[in-house]
C-alpha cells in the first residue's frame, strides 16, 4: 500500500466523476482488469487528457492507496484515435471493449484477452479485412479464450474426428454424419466454416488476421456465434446493439450501390 506500480494496458471504460476527475477501467497485463482514479482529467490542461480515454494503450503508474488506485501518469504507445474518426468501425472498437470488460476480472491472468483487443482493434483499422468477419474472429477466441468455445475438434456425441459438418447449439460443438439425427437442432455446415472455427481456436492470437473467408462462409459463421451467445452468454451489450444497426446500414448500402452498377 501507498507505493506506486507501473502497468501495461488498455483503457476500456471511463466514468466522468464529479466536475474535473474521471474514473477509469484498464485491462493490464499484469493484474487483470482494475479501476483508477484519474484526478482532474477531464480539464483541458491536464497531462491525463488524452490518456485517461476509451482505447488508449500504453504504460500506466499507479498510486495505489488504501482502497482505490490513482492514475499519476502515462505514457501512451497507441491512442487508436481513428477508431473513433472513422463511423463505420467506431461501434465495433466499443463493442470489443464492452466484452472485454464483461468477461475479464480483477487480479487474473488477462494477457491474451488484451493481446486479442489489440490485434483485433488494429485489424480494424487495416483494409485487408472485412469488419464483421474481424468481429466474429473476437468473439470466438475470445470465448476461447475463457474456455467458453464450442466444441469443434470432434464429435459431442461419439468422439470421432471426421465428417464434422454439423453443429449442435444445444450440445455446444460439431456433431458427425452418424450423430447428427439424436439431435433435433441439428444444423449443417459447410466444411469452410467448420474449419474457419477450428482455425480461430487454436491459432496463436498473434496469426489469428492472416486468412479472409468468402461472403457465405462468413455469414454462416455470424449466424452460429450470434445464436451461440446468445443461448450461452447471456449478456446484453448495449455497443452490440447500435453495431448490428450499423452493420444492416452498411450492407444495405453496398446493396444498394452494387444494384446501380448493373
């Protein structure tokens, strides 16, 4: 108590406290998610400014007293400021944060779920991928990584390894040609989607952006995960919400304009 540490991490959550302070949610590297006190960030001059916002990723020293810590400085490596220039993926940034601070807990070993928001935010960022197929690859390792997946290397039923190409909800995972009637919500896959799954939950977080899928294959896999956490997360994300909105504006636009070029 009454010393200062210096952690890695990223801002997920701020919180305007009284006039001047604000009051911050990192997830760090070392210590897991925690809550600081950033005095007087909100003025204009203050050094904590630009630190003390929504996906700011760098080293942060902390005082820590006697039940709070308090943000004493900063140094920030990444402000991700074009998340928030740019309307088309601001919502997925948000959205990526809101989960990350659901399922991550204070004084728990979250370096991988940060490795993952970082990568995946600056997947955002890049034109080499498509947003939605970036939001599904978070999602899946992040169930992942909280040993929350579905159960894709073999069969829920039977255990055999091969002709995987049905899913069951209610199981959670694959189920084999021979398994597939004992299950009434028996969906089938196409085998691109079955592999893009087991792709994203074994892969290193680090080589998770290095593949695209096509337009079926990714609507297929978005149609799996939403009904996934759906029935086993549970949660409602307030980000998700105005994200989805976002996603039907979009392709209904390049809809739109696709048909005028006919």
């Amino acid at each position: 108590m009454g010393q200062n540490i210096v952690v890695t991490g990223m801002v997920l959550q701020v919180m305007p406290i009284g006039e001047y302070d604000k009051r911050i949610t990192l997830l760090t590297k070392e210590q897991g998610k925690l809550t600081a006190f950033a005095r007087g960030a909100r003025r204009q001059n203050s050094q904590l400014l630009a630190a003390a916002n929504p996906f700011s990723f760098g080293e942060f020293e902390l005082f820590e007293g006697r039940s709070s810590y308090t943000l004493a400085k900063a140094s920030i490596q990444n402000y991700f400021r074009e998340l928030t220039e740019n309307f088309a993926v601001t919502y997925y940034g948000f959205y990526f944060l809101e989960f990350a601070d659901y399922y991550c807990q204070e004084n728990n070993d979250e370096r991988e779920m940060l490795k993952l928001l970082y990568q995946s935010l600056r997947a955002l960022l890049s034109d080499s991928y498509e947003n939605r197929l970036v939001r599904s690859i978070f999602e899946l390792k992040a169930l992942a990584i909280n040993g929350e997946a579905p159960h894709v290397f073999s069969c829920v039923s039977c255990g055999k390894k091969e002709n995987l190409l049905w899913f069951s909800q209610r199981r959670s995972g694959a189920l084999c040609a021979e398994c597939r009637h004992k299950e009434s919500d028996a969906m089938r896959l196409m085998e691109s989607t079955m592999y893009t799954m087991q792709y994203i939950i074994s892969s290193d977080v680090a080589k998770l952006y290095r593949f695209s899928v096509s337009a079926e294959v990714l609507a297929e896999l978005q149609r799996l995960l939403a009904d996934y956490l759906n029935r086993h997360v549970g949660h409602s994300f307030q980000s998700l919400k105005i994200l989805l909105e976002t996603e039907r504006m979009i392709v209904s636009t390049d809809f739109t304009l696709s048909f005028r070029k006919l």
